[in-house]
C-alpha cells in the first residue's frame, strides 16, 4: 500500500550506517540512548492535550478491554513522564534519545521514502533547570546535526520553521536543496534571512490608494477569478482586490483575506490560529453559511463568522471584492470601514525577488528536502505532566524542554537524490553499502578468481566493506549494475590482469580510471577509503 516500504539488505547496511553516523554524534554531545514503546495509552496523551488537538494524523485503536491506544508519532508524552523520575538541578542536564519507529496517517504519501506512515526517527529530548540550558541544548544539536549531514555527504541549509504541532517557542529545520523536495525555502542573496516559506516574511512594496468612496455594487456576470475580474470592464487590477478564502477549524468557519495576487501560506494560518488543522471549505459549506458561490465571495457586512486578513491589507481602501451574491462584486471596499476584521496576521507566502526584511536585497526561493528539525519546547510537556525539579534554592520548577528529530529513511533518500548521476547513485563513502565492489571478470578461470579472492580477503581483513562479484553474468552487466547501485570504488580482475600484474580500480564519483599493482591494490584502497572517511 501507498507509504509503506520494505528494505531490501543494501537498503539496511546504508541504514545502518546512517544510523550509526546519528549515534556518535549524539552520543557525542552527551545523549544517552533508550528505546521506548511504540504502542501508547491515551492518557498521556490527553495530559499533554494533543489527543484531542492532533487530528487524523494520529492512528488511534482500542484493545480488547476498550482501552483507548494509540501509535506513537513522536515522544514527547512518554519522555516528559519518564523525566518525572528526575527532581533535582543536580540532575541536570540530561540528554536522552531513541531511533525507533514511529507512525503516522499520513494523507498523501509519496515521494517514496520520503513521505511515508511508517518510519525509523531519532528523537531526542534536553531537560534542563533553565532557559540558558535549553539554549546550549539547542546550539549543540545544531552543530551536531551540521556534522551528521556534511558526514552524510549532504550540504545542509538549516532555517527557521513554523513549530506546528510540537507547540513551544522556536524550531530550526534542516533542509538540502534538491527538485525531489517538497518544502520552499526562502534565502536572502546577502546570506543573513533563511526561512521555510511557511514562516517567511519580505518588505512588501506600498501602494498609493484613491480616497475613500461610498461602496458600490456592481453586476459582474461569470467572473469567477482574480484574473477575470482584472479583464472586466470596471474591474480592478489584482493588487487592488480583496480574495475571500473559507477555511474550517473543526466545526468554525474562517474567512481568510488575501491581496488578490498574493498566495496563502497555510502553515501561517495555522500557526496565527494556534491550530494543528485546518481545511479549506466546500462550495456547498460555503454556500450554505453565505449564499453564494467562490468567485463571488467577500466578507463586507459579513457577522457571525470569523474574519482573518493578511496585514497586506491593512488600512487599504478603494478596493474590490466579491458581493456575496452569485455575480456581483463590491467596490470602494475601505477595509477599515467596510469589514469587521477580527485577527490581522502574516499570512502571506514569499515569493521571489522580494526584498529582505534584514537588508532589501532580494530573496530566493528554493525547493528542498527537509532532513532535520529541532525544536525548543520550553514548558510546554513539563508544566501539563508536572515534570518539575527542585532548584539551587530548593524551589520547585517545570524543566526547560527541547526535541530534535532525524528521520532516517528519509535521509537515505535525501542522500540519493543528492548524490547520483544518470548512470545511478553515487554513495558517498560513509554511508555506501559497500565502499568497494571487486569486479570479477571470468569467475570460472581458477587464477583470476584466486587473484580477485586474495584481493577481496586484503581488504577485508584491514577492515574494508567490500563486495565480490563473481556472478556468471557477461562484464557490461557487472559493470553497469556496480555505477547502478552506486559503490564509490571498483576493482577489476580479469586473466589480463592476472598476467600484467596490474588491476584497474575505477572511482565512481569520478570515473577516474587507475592500473594499479597487485601488491600494492589493497593498500591503496585503503588510503582511499579513510580520506573518503574523513
Ligand atoms: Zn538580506
């Protein structure tokens, strides 16, 4: 089924290693590793709130006794309430981690691995007595994480982030450029702004507006878009007209304003209703709480429903919008006047070339894999669960959270996409499923498979991840299947070699081709595979 894979074995020994990579580097700063449930009761869950807050998202079950369960997503709930054995400063920090799978009901899974229900992660979670502490945490799952990518062979581009469901003040994403993706990011061309475009802001250029007049409706017979109403005679350009965009928050319907040529970013919305969830309305949903249909929806005199508007539109007069009447738009729309807003917020995806709001420069837009995100949860799980600790002056006080998540599979593809070429994968040494592939050409002849044995045999022996290949198959078949899979180094032994004395060892990542002599081949490899390491 969709989002649900099976790893064949060179799938697990790069899994391996990766997990491996992620394990120095936390133990490295001071984590503990553990390994807790996958299968969890409800009730922690409620503790913290987000059985309710979180959505279909969560799988939820019941046993054979009714209780309510559910499969984990993430640890918070169950690391706060083992962080309840803690009760002293003395204590702290701690630093405690797990890799371990995790679930979710994914709505759309795609992209392969990378967005999947079922995945291995390492969480981890700091517990600290104060802000400050929380603040070193952070920093060192940053560089730690910068080390686990550049070891991965990955250029990551960390980037502030919306914190979504995880709750608290602040989260930093890790993410690598590549078409694959499916998150935007938005980098200033001078290097000092990098955001997610769920979180991103730019300068937005003002507008000089006409001096407010009475509010006109006017027929408007089959628009239905920004781009129509542009068109008609007596319209108006998109940037002064107001888009209404329905959403429902559980049972609430929201009315969304946007310029007309700007986009909503979602996750915006969600973060400045502080919801996890949230959908766009039906036409009928619509229908049946304004009576009219989209193209001709607008919040003038609209009461009773929630009024949320893009601060793009703050103070903006002389504008148009739909009349709420199938084929009838208004004009003159004064904002102000004219619309009881209810929130103003930043709700308004970036797009490129905007200026900076550091430095006016203007902004990039880049798709990316996200392959990291750390969060600070400040109080969030500790005050709910009372994880609290007695401080040096002997008082009680909630700990200082935070949570940093890897998902391994995912990086494995992020890995790939970022490191191949037409002819197949392109492993970089630390993560290969076998840093050298030794390529025999006639299997059958005794003197080239002793030849390619004692080579295969060196290696090991020093330590080297090495494959034979001594498949009855012909030496195109071979050598394309090795650049396929992708093994950084490949040696040849054919009968040719056996009488020269020379074996040829070709780099993958280069295609350099090298003779090199047979008592010296493993030493050589060697070298190379360390520096690859390094
Ligand atoms: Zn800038």
């Amino acid at each position: 089924m969709a989002g649900s894979y099976s790893l064949l074995p060179p799938a697990m020994r790069v899994r391996a290693k990766i997990m491996q990579i992620i394990r120095e580097e936390i133990d490295r700063i001071g984590g503990q590793e553990f390994l807790l449930p996958v299968l969890h009761p409800a009730e922690p869950w409620q503790q913290s709130g987000r059985w309710n807050l979180i959505g279909e998202e969560l799988f939820r079950l019941t046993d054979r006794k009714d209780a309510d369960l559910c499969l984990a997503m993430t640890h918070e709930e169950i690391f706060t309430t083992l962080a309840l054995e803690l009760n002293s400063y003395k204590q702290l920090p701690q630093l405690w981690y797990q890799i371990q799978t995790k679930l979710r009901d994914e709505p759309r899974p795609k992209s392969g691995v990378l967005r999947v229900r079922e995945f291995t992660m390492k969480d981890s979670y700091s517990f600290d007595v104060d802000e400050a502490g929380l603040d070193r945490a952070f920093r060192n799952h940053y560089e730690a994480y910068k080390r686990i990518f550049d070891r991965l062979g990955m250029d990551s581009i960390a980037v502030e982030a919306s914190s979504g469901m995880m709750g608290g003040a602040g989260s930093v994403e890790f993410m690598v450029r590549s078409d694959a993706g499916e998150d935007w990011i938005v980098l200033c061309s001078a290097g000092d702004y990098s955001s997610n475009v769920e979180t991103a802001t730019s300068v937005l250029a003002p507008i000089e507006d006409p001096v407010s007049a009475p509010l006109e409706k006017f027929p408007t017979p089959g628009v239905r878009t920004i781009k129509a109403l542009e068109d008609f005679e007596g319209g108006a350009p998109a940037d002064r007209q107001i888009k209404s965009l329905f959403y429902l928050v559980g049972e609430e319907l929201v009315i969304v304003l946007m310029r007309g040529d700007h986009s909503l970013a979602e996750q915006k919305l969600l973060d400045g209703l502080s919801v996890i969830e949230a959908r766009p309305a039906t036409a009928d949903e619509i229908f049946a709480a304004v009576g009219a249909h989209p193209g001709s929806l607008g919040a003038v005199g609209v009461d009773g429903y929630r009024i949320v508007a893009d601060r793009g539109l703050e103070g903006r007069v002389g504008m148009t919008t739909g009349a709420n009447e199938d084929d009838f738009h208004l004009r003159n729309v004064d904002i102000t006047r004219d619309i009881s807003v209810d929130d103003w917020l930043d709700l308004r995806e970036v797009v490129a070339g905007e200026p900076c709001v550091n430095c006016g420069k203007p902004l990039e837009v880049d798709k990316t894999i996200e392959i990291g995100h750390i969060f600070k949860l400040g109080r969030r799980y500790s005050e709910p669960f009372g994880a609290a600790v007695l401080d040096e002056n002997g008082k009680a006080t909630a700990m200082f959270m935070g949570s940093y998540g890897i998902g391994v599979e995912r990086n494995m593809a992020a890995v790939v996409e970022v490191n191949h070429d037409d002819k197949g994968i392109v492993w970089p040494m630390n993560v290969a499923p076998y840093e050298v592939v030794v390529t025999v050409l006639r299997p059958e002849d005794a003197d080239t498979m002793a030849a390619a044995s004692r080579i295969y045999e060196g290696l090991r022996a020093d330590g080297v991840d090495v494959i034979l290949d001594d498949r009855k198959e012909r030496p195109g078949v071979k050598f394309a299947d090795a650049e396929l899979v992708g093994f950084p180094l490949r040696v040849t032994v054919g009968p040719r070699g056996v009488e020269s004395g020379l074996f040829e060892l070709v780099t993958r990542a280069t295609s350099v081709v090298e003779e090199v002599p047979a008592d010296e081949l493993v030493a050589v490899i060697l070298d190379r595979v360390m520096a690859a390491k390094q």
